[in-house]
C-alpha cells in the first residue's frame, strides 16, 4: 500500500494534527510525520517533495498556521495529490493560512480541507490510496455506514425523548 506523509511547519501544530494521525493508525496506513517548514526549512521541504514519489507515499498531507506556503511549496515539487489543512494558529484565527492555502495558481492544485480539518484530510487521504487497494475501500464503505448508523441511533434517541406526537 503506497505510503502517507503527515508535515506540519511547526511542532506547535502536532495537537491539530492528532485526529489525522488516529484516523491513518485506524484505518492500517502506512505513514510518517515530519515537521518540515517552507519557510525555516525550505530546502528540506523541497527535497522531501521532490523526493515522496520514489519513496513509496501516494498523498502528501500538509498542515501550516500563518502565511501557510507549506502545502503550496510541497505541491511545487510534486505531481503527488497534496491535501492543505490550514492551522488556527494566529489572531486570524486560521483565515489567514485558509487563504494561503486555497488561493493556488492555476496549474498547482492543493486540495484544501476545513481549518484545522485535520481528520478529513486524513479520510481524503485514505479514499485517494482506496482506489487502488480494494481492502482499504472496504474498510472505508464500513465506516461511512457505522456513522451513519451512530447517527440514526441519535435520531432515534431524541426524538423517542423529546417529541410529544
Ligand atoms: C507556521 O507558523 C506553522 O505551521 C505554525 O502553524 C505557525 C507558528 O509556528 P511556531 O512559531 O509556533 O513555530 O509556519
């Protein structure tokens, strides 16, 4: 199973991230977790992007704070899918890196999760790597009917305590 790489730009990022990194150890993916930043590292960024391809990773998750040019400058690099997850790490409260990180030029796509959308990114990730591996798909379609599931036994619960027809 091709592999995912986790990079946030800064240690400080690492509790936004852990939802990402439950949901990849849940579902049996492989991957690693680095801190590499574009703008405090930007040669080991660029190296690790140039590189992640024969390396074995099929998608590349990147999560800045800030003027977060980390997924932009891993995308630079790379013809690998990159997810975007833009950190609430400043007084913008995260619009700042959710701009940042959606406005790519034409040419260099970043596909952008929610502010601080760190277990999306990790599903986009794993339905990226199910389409070529059948067992991951699998697991995928049973969690999707297990939340479903959750979900109409709330509905079922509610609405049995508070409806009164
Ligand atoms: C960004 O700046 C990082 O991704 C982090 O979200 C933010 C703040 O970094 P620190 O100053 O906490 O290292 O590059």
């Amino acid at each position: 199973m091709k592999k995912v790489a986790i990079v946030m730009g800064s240690d400080s990022d690492l509790p936004t991230l852990k939802p990402a990194i439950e949901t990849l150890k849940e579902l049996g993916i492989p991957f690693c977790v680095r801190v590499i930043s574009a703008h405090r590292t930007p040669e080991a960024a660029a190296q690790f992007s140039k590189s992640a391809q024969d390396e074995g990773f099929g998608v590349l998750i990147a999560a800045a704070g800030k003027a977060a040019h980390l997924a932009g400058a891993l995308a630079a690099n790379t013809i690998l899918p990159v997810i975007g997850i833009p950190v609430s790490a400043s007084k913008l409260d995260g619009l700042d890196a959710l701009f940042s990180t959606v406005q790519m030029p034409a040419g260099m796509p970043v596909a952008t999760v929610a502010i601080d959308g760190a277990k999306n990114a990790a599903l986009l990730a794993a339905q990226i790597i199910a389409l070529s591996d059948e067992g991951l798909s699998a697991k995928l379609n049973e969690l999707r009917k297990s939340q479903s599931d959750a979900v109409m036994a709330k509905d079922a619960q509610i609405n049995k305590e508070y409806s009164n027809i």
